[in-house]
C-alpha cells in the first residue's frame, strides 16, 4: 500500500530527531575541545547556507534592526551549543541530552515575558513535576560529571532564552536566513570569546587556528551536514503535513534517541547508576505529559508555520 503524505511527514520528522539525537553521540566521538568544535560546525553550516540563493535574497530584505536581533539570538545560539557539547566533554552524551530536556522548564518562566504572553499555571506544575527526576539524575552521575551537569542546565536555560525570543521575531524573516544569519553571528562571537576561555572556562577552550584531523574533520562534515542541514530540510517538509502536537510529541523523542544511542555505541550505561535513569524518566514522563495537556488549547489544532529553530537548536523549541 503506498504511503499517504502524513504517514512519510511522520516518518521523516522521526528520521529529523534520530538525526539530532547523533549530535549529542558525534560530539563525544569528535576528539576536539567543545569551543573549536563548535565554531567548526557553524562555520561549515554557514559555508553551505551560503551557497543556496534564496539566504542572500531574505538578507536583502532585513533591517538594520532585525539583522542585529538576529545576531544577538545567534550569540545565545553559540553558547548554547558550546555548554552543550561542553556538557558532553565535561560528563558524557547521556547527561549532555537529560540536561537538555530541562529546558521547557526554563521555557515555562521565560517564554511569557519574552513573547509577551500571560503566564500558564500548567507550565509552573511541569517545573515541579521535574524537580525529583532532577535530583536522581544529579545523585545518579558520579562526581567527576557534576560540572558537566551544571553546564549542561546552562545549555538548556539558554535554549529556553533564545528559542522564546527568536518566536517574537518568526514573522519577519525566512527560516534558512535566519539560520545563516543567526549561526553567522555565533561563530564571530565565538572567536572573539576564545582568548578568554582559557579564563572562563578552561575545560572547555581550544585553538580554533588547529585544522582538525582527518578523523574529526570528516565528523565535523557529518554533523553539520547530516544533523543540520539535512534534517532542517526534511523537517521543512513534513511541518507542513502534521500538527504541532504530533510536531511536539515526536522532538521530546531527541533524549531518548541521544541516550539509547549513548548506551548502544558508547557504553555509556555503565557510567551511570540506576538512579540516574530513573531521573531521566521522571524528566521525559513530565516533558511528555505537557503536550498532551497542552493540546486542549485551540492553537496546537493547527501545524507549526515556522521551524526557524531547527537549524539552531536541533529539535528544541520546534513548535510553540
């Protein structure tokens, strides 16, 4: 029987967050400091984006004004992206990607201020409902990963920040241009950042004027054109075939996929107590549970019109 448009959009949005859940595995596979490698991955991004003709028609069209919102976005993007592969180096894949599904949490207590929308109760009880799996989680890692962490709740915080200010501005602009523009940016504040990271945070700082080796340059390929830039558009095409819901329920998968990945190719599993697992399915259980209350309200009825999160924060903040 062939495939209806809806069953392939499902199954392309699923191919799309397999995809991100692999960056969280390439980024422990890549030998690199967390700063170089993220400059390495953006610049690649932007080297592709630069190529297709619709970016530079949409940056035409920008003002002055959303070009340096944009670019404020693209500097929380790269930090994002450094604490968290920072986590990753700092802890492992698994933490790096349980730390991450915090971040509708940090979203619930910014979002309304940023996109200038009343605040939900419903919002406050998933924040409560995650603080025992929280706990496990930090009681579950040894010592030596608490750093990682930390850092990796950063990584989260700064999606909830980035992704609730970037859908106060999805009207203005295409989303590859805003992703170009956006990971343009982040990868010049980077290079500013690093004379100070040995300072900051020194674990996680690197020579970015180093060319990666064979190993790590055909990795850094990888990510940026199998985890990004493919995904995004094959995400493109299936947003327009499913619900917000359907969109929601399918991108809070990313930690699973992360973590199994983790434990299938890594062996991550036994760096990790029982504890630690039985964290990370209170966190999932509560990110789930908020989707399904969350679909009673009139706007998730309708599918997500502009995914201009997904080439800067893999699945995170997909939908409203």
């Amino acid at each position: 029987m062939p495939m209806t448009d809806r069953s392939r959009a499902h199954l392309q949005i699923h191919v799309c967050v397999l995809l991100w859940g692999f960056t969280a595995i390439l980024g422990k596979l890549i030998a690199m400091p967390a700063l170089p490698l993220v400059w390495w991955r953006m610049l690649l991004v932007v080297a592709a984006l630069a190529l297709v003709p619709r970016v530079w028609r949409g940056l035409r069209t920008l003002s002055p004004r959303l070009v340096l919102a944009y670019a404020g976005i693209g500097a929380l993007v790269a930090l994002h992206w450094l604490t968290f592969y920072g986590a990753i180096k700092l802890a492992n894949a698994s933490v790096a990607a349980t730390c991450i599904a915090l971040a509708p949490v940090f979203t619930a207590a910014i979002e309304p201020w940023a996109a200038r929308r009343p605040f939900r109760p419903r919002e406050l009880a998933l924040g409560v409902a995650v603080l025992p799996g929280v706990a496990l989680v930090v009681g579950g890692v040894p010592d030596g990963m608490r750093l990682g962490v930390a850092v990796g709740a950063l990584s989260a915080l700064l999606v909830a920040i980035f992704g609730s200010f970037n859908k106060r501005l999805v009207e203005h602009a295409d989303p590859l241009t805003v992703t170009a523009l956006e990971l343009g940016a982040g990868a010049l504040v980077l290079t500013a950042l690093a004379p100070l990271m040995p300072m900051l945070l020194p674990a996680l700082a690197g020579d970015l004027l180093v060319l990666p080796g064979p190993r790590d340059g055909a990795l850094l390929v990888l990510l940026a054109l199998a985890c990004t830039l493919l995904p995004f558009a094959l995400a493109l095409v299936a947003l327009r075939q499913l619900s917000a819901y359907a969109v929601q329920l399918a991108t809070n998968l990313e930690p699973v996929y992360a973590i199994a990945l983790a434990a299938l190719l890594l062996g991550e599993q036994h760096e990790l107590s029982p504890w630690f697992y039985l964290g990370v399915a209170i966190v999932l259980a509560a990110v789930f549970l908020d989707p399904l209350v969350a679909r009673r309200r009139p706007l998730d009825t309708a599918g997500p019109r502009h995914p201009e999160v997904l080439g800067t924060a893999e699945a995170k903040r997909l939908v409203d």
